[in-house]
C-alpha cells in the first residue's frame, strides 16, 4: 500500500486510541509496516490523559477505570507498561443521603424501615437466585410488588434524574439498554466493578498507548484527518 505521502505501508489505521494502538502493536510485531493516522493533536483517543498546571493527572473526555476479567487481556497490556491494582468505591447523594453506587443492600437498609428492608432483600434474594447484580429494568418489570417498589425508588430518584443530564433527554426516550449500564447489587459489596483486575496504567493512559505504540513498524501522524484524504 502507498500512502498518501507516498511511502510504502503495509496497514493504515485511522485512530490511536485503545483499539487502533492494539491492533498497531500486534501487526507491527508480525513484522508488518504500521501508519496511524489521528484527527486529534494526542494520541490515546477518548483515554487522553495529562498533567494540569497543579500537576494532576486529568483525563480530559472524562474518567477511564480499566476492568477485566481476561488473562489475554490482562497479559497484553501488562507486557508493555506497568499497571498498579486500583479498586473504584462510588457513592450517590440520594435524597439528602450519601449511598453506595452501585445500588446494593446498604441503600436499602438506609431507605426503608428495618422489617420492610428485610422483606425487600428477601423478595429480591428469592426472586435471583445465585446472582450478584441485577439490572433497574429487570427489576422495574418485575411482578413482585415490593420489588417494583425499590425499584421505581432508586428510578425516580437517582435513574432517571441521572440519564437526563448525562445525555440530555428524558429517560425514556433513550435506548432501555443505557439503563442498564449500571447495575443493582443484591449483597453489601461496595465496589463499583466486579472484574478479576482492575487497575490504572502507571503515568496515565497516554504514558501506556505511548509505549505500545513504541515500535520501529509503527509511524503515528497527529493533527490530521483521514477523511479528507479520500479523493
């Protein structure tokens, strides 16, 4: 292939973030000629991340926490950059009352009268079994009366009031699957994620695409646009 400054490559990949530098560092060690092409002035893409003027690392399109529960995965990006264990703890302001998020059975004991909380962790314990986490819309749908009613709770106040200013419509115009995106804990668990690792890039992200992108079969070009290059 001959790009457009008339070199010789044998891939060209439009984008440097996640996705683009992996497939980039993957073919470049099969001994394939690699070009990235980047819209953007940095590399890392939605994962861009840098120092402030206090010197805090800021992640610019907003925060990235990296989950998985893949050994594949979790060996790939720890071949090239040093990780270090980070566990994400999330709380809500709920009606006056900071809870954790995701939901779990501390919003309940929190929300509801002792013999009522009992009964509600009861009904949703007998109704998913062996399950850890449940989605608002599974229980929203739900036929069992005091379990719809936690529900509707936690989407009045917190749901719905969420989706609107995130995507800026009401939460039910937006695809049903966006609500289920954060789940609800059936136990006391406090963790945001449930993956085998979790952890951060030491440096930053950009400290981690930077050194995947470390390779003499890997040219990157920022600042440019792939689609006006189309004739």
């Amino acid at each position: 292939m001959i790009d457009d400054r008339g070199e010789n490559v044998d891939t060209l990949i439009i984008g440097s973030g996640f996705a683009g530098a992996t497939v980039a560092r993957i073919l470049a060690e099969r001994g394939e000629k690699v070009k990235i092409i980047e819209k953007r002035p940095h590399i890392g893409g939605n994962c861009y991340d840098e120092y402030d003027e206090y010197g805090i690392l800021v992640h610019k399109y907003g925060p990235h926490i990296f989950h998985t529960n893949s050994e594949e995965v979790y060996s790939f990006i720890t071949k090239y950059h040093k990780w270090n264990p980070f566990k994400l703890r999330c709380s809500v302001d709920m009606c006056g009352q900071q809870t954790p998020s995701p939901f779990n059975f501390k919003t309940i004991d929190q929300f509801y009268a002792t013999d009522k909380a009992e009964l509600i962790k009861e009904a949703l314990l007998l109704k998913y079994p062996n399950q850890s986490t449940v989605t608002i819309v599974e229980l929203l749908n739900s036929e069992e009366p005091l379990i719809k009613q936690y529900a509707q709770m936690l989407f009045d106040n917190d749901y719905s009031l969420y989706t609107a200013k995130q995507w800026g419509i009401k939460a039910s115009e937006i695809d049903i699957n966006v609500l289920k995106r954060v789940p609800v804990r059936l136990d006391y668990k406090e963790m945001y994620f449930s993956d085998k690792y979790e952890c951060m890039p030491e440096g930053g992200f950009t400290s981690f695409i930077k050194d995947l992108l470390d390779h003499d079969n890997i040219e990157y070009i920022n600042n440019e646009d792939a689609l006006a290059l189309i004739p």
